[in-house]
C-alpha cells in the first residue's frame, strides 16, 4: 500500500509530463504546418493527445475527488 505523498508526488510528476507533452506537440504542429511536413502534424497531435490524457489521469482535471458528479435536477 502506497501513502498519499506517494501518490501526490506522482500526481504532480504526471501532470507536469503532460504539460510539457502538450506544450512539445503544440509547437511540433505548429513548425510542421509552416513547413508542410504530414508525420510531423500527426506526431504532434500524438503528443497533445497523450498529454491530455496524461493530465486527466493525474487528477488535475477534476477539482473534487471524492464529489459525486451532479445531475440536471435541482432538488
């Protein structure tokens, strides 16, 4: 059983992974693009999409863990 550190460190090191996946494959698009290479932009897309995925998986899209998700009524 691992402690909560350990999982808050490795929240915050896979949240910082995925930033920086997604900052490389924004800039990978964007410099493909302008030179007109297709593996480049489809690398780069790779890139953003696993960051993304990198991100949610680390808990920093979501404020409240524990919250159970509302629904439409206002009851």
């Amino acid at each position: 059983m691992t402690n909560e550190r350990v999982k808050s460190v490795g929240g915050y090191f896979m949240r910082f992974l995925g930033a920086v996946a997604v900052i490389i494959g924004i800039l990978a698009v964007f410099s493909s693009l302008a030179q007109g290479n297709l593996v480049g932009i489809v690398l780069g897309v790779v890139f953003v999409a696993g960051g993304a995925y990198m991100l949610k998986r680390s808990g920093g899209a979501s404020q409240a863990r524990g919250a159970a998700p509302t629904s439409g009524s206002t009851r």
